[in-house]
C-alpha cells in the first residue's frame, strides 16, 4: 500500500505544471504598503484562476456579549458595495461564468471567487469594492440578520443532533472564546446596534487583517499592476485588533450531562481537550481519528457499526488556532442503550491508550493520509487555501509545501501517547442525547 501511494505522489508532481522539479508547489509573496500580504500561485494548466482573500477574524475574535458577528459579515459581504447595487454580487460574477462562495470558523473568514482566467481584473475589482466599499447599511444589517437567525433555526435548534457542537463546546470551554458556536447567539445579533456592526467591519475587514491569493492562469507582472490598481489605495486599519490569548484551564474531572431533543434514536457525544493546530501532536491526533473513522475497516466503524450497536460513529478533529476539541460520537441502533455506546466508544479509547496499533493499520493509515495530501496539490481550490492558511495561522505560506513531512516521523509509539495524553475520561464531556417523550 506504503509503495503504490508514493508511487501516485510521484506521478502527481511529474504531471503539476505548478510545480518545480524539486516537486514543490511554486508561489510568489510579497506585501502592499498598507499590510496586504499577496500570494501568486500560477498554474496554466486550467483556463481558470481563483481570488481568495482570508481575513484574520473569526468567532474568537468577537465580544463574547456579541457573538455571531463574523458569521454575519460572511453573509454582509454578499450584500453589495458603493458601486455594486445590493443583491447583484452573485449575479454579477455568474454573469462572467464564475463562480463563489465563502465560510467562516472559529478563527477566520475566507471569501473565494473561481473565474475565467480572462475576468481576473473583475474579480479583484469586486474583491476590492467588498474591503473598501462594502454595503454595511440598516437595510444589509437588518436583512442579514434575519437571515442568520433563521439559519441558526435549521442547522442547529430544528435539526436532529443539530446542537451537539454548541452543547459539547459550551462545557469543554469555561473562559476561552471557543465556548461559543460560530453561528452565535439569536439575542447577541438581534440585539446589536448599526454602529456595533461598523465598528466590526472597520476593525477586521481592513487590508493588514488579510492575505490576497491569486491562484491559476494569469501574467504575473499584469497581476501585480492589476492588485497594486485595485487594492494599494485601500487605507490601513486603525483600530486595534482583538487577539484572544486566553488560555482555557485543563479539565480536572469528566463533565456529563444529558440533552433531550427532537430525535427519534439516542446518541453520545464526546468533545475531549485537544491540540492546538500546526503541532505535533495535532498530526498524532489526526491519524488516530482516521484509525477510528476513515475506511471500511476504521475501528468504530467495525466495533459500533458492524456489530449492530451504532447507526454511524466517528471521530473527528476541527483545526483550531488555539488547543481545540476532538470530538467522536455515535447514534445508537434500535434498540440500543446510551451506556451501552459509550460503553463500546470507552473499550476504542483504552486499546489506543494500553496498545500498539498494527504496524499493518499504522502503515495503512500514513498511506491514506499521504494519499490525501497528494490529491490535495492537485486541486487549485484546496493549493489556494492552503496557502491562505499557512500565511494567516503561521505567517508562512510555504507550510504547503511541508505537509508529509508533519507524518512522516510520527511512530506507533507517538498514537499510544497521544492518546493516553488526550483520550482521557477526566479530559472530556459527555453528552447523552435523548429523545424528547422520555424527557
């Protein structure tokens, strides 16, 4: 498996013309004067490119009587600009045959367009018009807002399960931000004011808060004059920037509870203390989660599901700037009990703690990550963000480049002791779903 996987790595780099001979993936980087940090990946194999900018600002970043701010300015951001008439962004960039998205997490915020190489000009141009002449009036805030709360009512309060990331994180954080879901609180973003609203967007969406990816088939001295045209003149933000350095304290004993919801078969959900993202252990931890879920013999899957005592179980890791969670769960079959999932979940976690993995499963686990990585380089969408990632967390784009090396000389040794030092029952929450008649 080790032998084919490598095999396809090499195959992929003789093949990515936007790679060199070293096999690594080629990018320029360079900052306007007023904090831009611009990276140009050129690609011609595809007609395409892609605008992506990342703003440094997420849901840790809010007042914690304000939360759900940076979600909502993911949705403000669609509304328009002085030169774009409100409700026209989406049309407009269909209209050049392009297409755009965004998502926000717990640490930034990130906006891509995927365009015709041939409308690169435009997309900077409505990239720029959003930092310097977003549409945040009364009307924006007053409609987005509702859009948001209504959002919050069919990912989280209506749907089965739905509040298992807002109920775990709630628990596993006292005092650092990540306590609160992205999505924010209903009352916070009712409640705010217009000038709350403004103050956000001044403070966080300004050019020295943000990296610019130009990613695809373009000339890059015409791209430089095109991104110096378009964002040079867009003043530096003045206001200070909030960056939470609270450190949450550690777990001294397991925390339990139980949440009735509009389910029809119970479930468990556990969020353990993690590692922070770009750390060793976080690379551990990603194998182990991997073992436990990925590929048709994962060990959830073959002693929860195969066996007839869960519907789907996994583990699962969220990359988080600070130490985050590491969540796994598991909805039970019919007629199975809570206890006798966690049960099941416990006797998992124990086996990584007390043995060595296989060196067979440990050997298939490295493959199917290096395997990943690999398809990963072959995807602009995915080198965009990658890049934007690393700059963002780490102020080093080329962490692209260095991704197998993070697995590379993780052992068998490096999972067991990752997993005694996490998968800990004092280290944890606990959260029993129930249906809400035996409420």
């Amino acid at each position: 498996m080790k032998k084919t996987v490598t095999l396809f790595i090499l195959v992929l780099l003789a093949f990515s013309s936007s790679m060199g001979q070293d096999g690594k993936i080629k990018f320029t980087q360079y900052d306007l004067p007023n904090g831009l940090h611009v990276i140009l990946h050129q690609d011609h194999n595809t007609p395409n490119v892609i605008v992506s900018l990342m703003y440094h600002v997420g849901s840790k970043n809010e007042d914690p009587e304000r939360t759900g701010f940076a979600h909502l300015f993911e949705h403000l951001m669609f509304e328009g600009s002085e030169y774009i008439d409100r409700g026209e962004y989406f049309k407009l960039v269909q209209s050049k045959g392009g297409e755009l998205n965004a998502n926000t997490s717990f640490d930034r915020t990130y906006y891509f367009e995927f365009m015709p190489a041939n409308q690169l000009e435009y997309a900077l141009w409505m990239e720029s018009e959003r930092m310097l002449h977003g549409k945040v009036d009364s009307i924006g805030v007053a409609t987005q807002k509702g859009v948001v709360i209504e959002e919050r009512k069919q990912v989280i309060d209506n749907n089965p399960y739905g509040s298992f990331l807002e109920e775990v994180l709630s628990r596993l954080f006292t005092v650092h931000p990540y306590r609160w879901h992205v999505i924010g609180s209903p009352d916070h973003i009712r409640n705010s004011s217009f000038d709350d609203v403004l103050n956000f967007y001044k403070t966080y969406y300004v050019p020295n808060n943000c990296v610019l990816v130009v990613a695809g088939d373009f000339e890059e001295d015409n791209t430089k004059e095109l991104i110096h045209k378009y964002f040079s003149d867009i003043p530096m933000g003045s206001k200070p920037i909030n960056r939470p350095q609270i450190v949450e304290p550690p777990l001294t004993e397991e925390i339990r509870d139980i949440v009735y919801d509009q389910i029809q078969l119970p479930g468990v959900f556990m969020g353990y203390a993690g590692p922070a993202m770009g750390t060793k252990d976080a690379y551990v931890m990603d194998l182990i989660c991997s073992l436990l879920s990925s590929g048709k013999s994962a060990r959830l899957k073959t002693n929860l599901v195969d066996t007839g005592t869960a519907m789907v179980a996994q583990a699962f890791n969220i990359d988080f700037e600070h130490p985050g969670p590491i969540f796994v769960m598991a909805i039970a079959n019919v007629g199975k009990t809570p206890d006798e999932i966690e049960e099941a979940i416990d006797l998992e976690m124990e086996r990584l703690c007390s043995e060595l993995v296989s060196q067979e499963e440990f050997q298939m686990v490295k493959a199917a990550k290096e395997y990943e990585i690999a398809s990963g380089l072959t995807s602009l969408a995915n080198i965009a963000e990658e890049l934007a990632d690393g700059y963002t967390f780490f102020g080093d784009a080329d962490r692209i480049n260095r991704q197998l090396d993070n697995y590379s000389d993780i052992t068998r040794e490096d999972i067991q002791n990752v997993a005694i030092k996490y998968l800990r029952k004092d280290n944890r929450v606990v959260l029993h779903y129930l249906p809400e008649s035996q409420k």
